[in-house]
C-alpha cells in the first residue's frame, strides 16, 4: 500500500500515527457514492459528496438501520429505517439530538480511500426512541 498523499476529508484531524486502513478505492463509489465498509470490525459508511469522502458509523443511532442502505440526498444522508437526515461530514442529525461517530479519511494520489481506525468524534445516542415510520429489517 502507497502512503496517503491527499486528504479528502478530515474534519478537524491530525493523526499521523493512526493505522490507516484501506478500505476501498475511489472508483469503487463512483456510481453509487456510497459504500459500507469495514475497519477494525466496525461497519463505516463512506459517502462521496462534491469529491470528497466523508466516513461515518454505518448503523444509526436511532434504530441501526444501515446509513450505507439509505439515500443521499442534496449532500444528505438518509436513513433507509426512518428517514432521518444526517450531515456526513458531520454524523450529526437534522432536528434530533445525538450523533455518528466521524472518521478521518486520506485518499491517495492512486485513488486508494484510507480510514482511520479511531472515531474524531464520537458516537452519541440519540434521546428520540420514537419509531413514527416503522420499517421491517
Ligand atoms: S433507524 Fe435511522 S432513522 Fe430510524
């Protein structure tokens, strides 16, 4: 694996000891610019908006339905379960509490996505327990 020559987005981050992860390459979210992956037996969601790469916690805070399922939407991810929208640069919801926990992102100059294993922020429940369109798994 190449060294990480670019950020694409890290929001708030310098993590040069972190143990990048290569999670994915740029083409592989050309089409559907988004894409669940694995790090450190987590599920990320990556999202590619306005060529940028955003990494957040796949499943949502509020039900763990799969943000990767979902839609995105004017820069927006949408939650396949209730439809919650989130920013996915960052994990935060609109009009409800809590949030996805963030990960740093690198791109390389070959197009490699790396993530890095610890949050830049963290994950924090939601207080919503509501259900108001329920949605079967
Ligand atoms: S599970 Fe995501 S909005 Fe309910």
């Amino acid at each position: 694996m190449s060294e990480p020559t670019a950020t694409t987005s890290a929001p708030g981050v310098d993590q040069p000891d972190a143990s990048w992860v290569h999670v994915a390459e740029m083409k592989d979210l050309a089409r559907r610019k988004r894409k669940q992956v694995d790090v450190a037996g987590c599920p990320i969601a990556l999202f590619l908006v306005d060529d940028e790469v955003f990494a957040i916690d796949d499943i949502c805070i509020h039900q763990e339905r799969s943000l990767s399922k979902g839609t995105l939407l004017n820069g927006q991810v949408i939650c396949p379960g209730h439809q919650w929208k989130f920013d996915p640069r960052t994990g935060q919801p609109e009009d409800q509490d809590g949030c996805q926990a963030t990960y740093a992102v690198q791109v390389t100059e070959e197009g490699a996505i790396l993530v890095a294993p610890e949050p830049v922020t963290p994950r924090q429940a939601t207080t919503n327990e509501s259900s108001t369109h329920p949605v079967g798994r």
